[in-house]
C-alpha cells in the first residue's frame, strides 16, 4: 500500500460568510459546537493519515493560529503569501510534498471549514478514496447526494458504476462536472439521482497529479516553484473541467455534509442562534444570531447579526451579495469591518 498523506486547505477568508467570517479571524477558526472549524477536520482527517503526514496549507498570516488550533495534530504548516485560490494552493502543497517524497504516495485534500458530525462514514469514504485513487492511478473525488435544492454548490454527473460499497460508500466513474447552478437549473438537478454535490475533496497519486499539474498548468507550477505571483483559479475550472471522460473517479459519501459556507446556513447549524427576540407591531420573518435581546418593531426580511465588535442588520435578499457590500465597506475604508 503506498504511504497515505493529507493536506488541509485552511488559506482561504470565507468572504461570503460575513460577518461571522472576518479577514483577521477566518471561518475556519471560529468556534463552531465547542472546537473550530480546522480542528474537527484535522480530527476526522488523522483518524485516516498519520501525524507526520498530516499537512495544513494556509496563509502565512495565519500560520501562528493555525499552530495554535493544531499544531500538536500536524506535521507541518505550508505556507503562501497570497492567497490565490485552490489550484495555486494545491500545486504549492505538491510541489512541497514531492520535493519531501519524490511524488510517492497518495494525497488528501480536504477544505478545513466543513461541518460533518459522522465520522466514521466520513472514514468510510476517505479509506475508499484512497484505495481507489492507488488502485485506478487516478483522481478521486467525494461526492455528497442532494439533500435539498442549492445554488451554492458546484455539482457531478455520475457516469458507470466501479463498485457498489456494502458499506454505502459506492464508486462512479465521473461523466461531467457542472459550476454552480441558478435556481431553476438546481431545481432539475435535485430530481436526478445521478447528480451529486461536489465536496471539494480531491484525492490522488502523487505521481499523477504531477502529469496533471505540468499538462494544464505548466507555466503555474514554474511559478509555484520560482516563488513568483500566480494567476489565482480554482482546481476545479483549471483542471477537473478539463479532464477527458473517466479519467478521474468519485466516492458517493454516506454522511450528512455542510459547507456552512453561508449566513442561512451557518445560522442553521449553529449552537449560538439566540432566541431571545421580542417581535413587536407585526414584526415577521427575520432571523436574529445575537447574545443580547433583540426588539423587533414593525420590520419584516431582515437578518440581524451580533459579532464580538459590531452588529449587521441586513435585507435578507442582500445576504446574496456579501460581495458588493465588501467592495463598498472596501472603497470607504471601513476595512476595521471587513
């Protein structure tokens, strides 16, 4: 069996949580059911790989929180100084890993913000992956079955069945991928039982992903490797898309998923949702995430946010557009909000 290796991806700002995600403290980091984010991922992921080859990639401005949540977990921390999107963090992540090992053994990345409280049929996949990904010397996926129609999350196509899992987790062939669907497309998505959520967990060969990587993205990995500036893309459009038909595989995971990567979401997930709201004078319809009490007159749509600095009070229709409303907070130099 070759040797087992992990990388969490932990760089990112998780802009479109906001406010809970801030620039100086991370969606991974923020206490979620009494750990972060990072650390219960770290936690599913050694019950798969070995300490010392348990990596996190980050940004080197959060290296000393990241070692403080787990450092006692991992091997290391690989860092960059940009943030640059997934494809630029995992080529640097391989490239440092393949320098280590010379491109021998199979390698795990996991986004570090993921809620997922059935560990052993997250076990379940990650094992099959891995054996998949050494065995087909391909790239491996893990894809979530749709529990209800979203437009937030990047979908799969399933093409032939590889092997039917007695233990639910089953492994595809992958026929297409599809970005982010707009609602009437999610909609005929959730009818199809053949379309999955794409996770964003990639396992593959070390040996592979270096044929990858120099075939789609050859002038990225000389950069990478020259520490010179990168174009930031995802792995997702600059390599996945680009793949010809079966070459890369999909474990079907068996467990309840959330990317917690919006506001609705986080709130919904959260053991800190208050419920100390008064609704006065017809008040309808809005949600509160607050410690203090909340008086509501006469207002309806609304979502009001406590944080440990500010309070947000936002349209619910506006929750869709963190984007501009940093661009603007931005362009105002309000970056104390951001």
């Amino acid at each position: 069996m070759m040797q087992r290796y992990a990388v969490v991806l932990a760089g990112g700002v998780g802009k479109r949580l906001w406010p809970f995600s801030r620039t100086h403290l991370p969606k991974q980091f923020i206490p979620f059911h009494d750990t972060t984010l990072l650390e219960q991922t770290v936690s599913r992921v050694r019950r798969c790989v070995a300490q010392e080859h348990c990596f996190v990639m980050t940004n080197s401005a959060y290296r000393t929180e990241v070692m403080r949540h787990v450092g006692s977990m991992i091997a290391d921390c690989i860092c960059e100084t940009r943030s640059e999107n997934t494809a630029p963090a995992m080529i640097r992540a391989w490239y440092t890993l393949s320098n280590r090992v010379r491109d021998e053994g199979v390698v795990l990345y996991v986004p570090s913000d993921h809620y997922i409280t059935d560990f052993h049929a997250y076990t379940v996949a990650i094992n099959a992956a891995y054996a998949l990904a050494e065995k087909l010397q391909c790239i491996v996926l893990i894809g979530i079955p749709q529990t209800y129609i979203a437009t937030t999350f990047g979908c799969v196509r399933l093409g032939d069945v590889i092997l039917e899992g007695d233990d639910g987790a089953s492994a595809y062939y992958v026929d297409s991928f599809h970005e982010k669907p707009t609602r009437e497309i999610a909609e005929v998505y959730f009818t199809r039982p053949d379309i999955v959520w794409n996770a964003g967990i990639v396992c593959a060969p070390l040996s592979v992903l270096h044929t990858i990587f120099e075939t789609y993205l050859p002038d990225m990995v000389q950069g990478i490797a020259a520490e010179k500036p990168v174009i930031p893309c995802s792995f997702d459009c600059a390599v996945l898309e680009r793949l010809p038909p079966r070459s890369c595989a999909l474990i079907k995971g068996n467990f309840v998923w959330s990317d917690v990567g919006t506001i609705p979401t986080f709130i919904a997930a959260s053991p800190g949702r208050s419920d100390a709201v008064v609704a006065v004078r017809g008040a309808t319809r809005n949600t509160v995430h607050a410690v203090k009490k909340v008086v509501l007159v006469g207002v309806s749509d609304l979502y009001v946010i406590e944080t440990d600095d500010m309070f947000v009070v936002m349209r619910s229709h506006d929750v869709e557009r963190i984007d501009l409303i940093m661009a603007e907070l931005s362009n105002r130099g309000l970056e104390e909000c951001m």
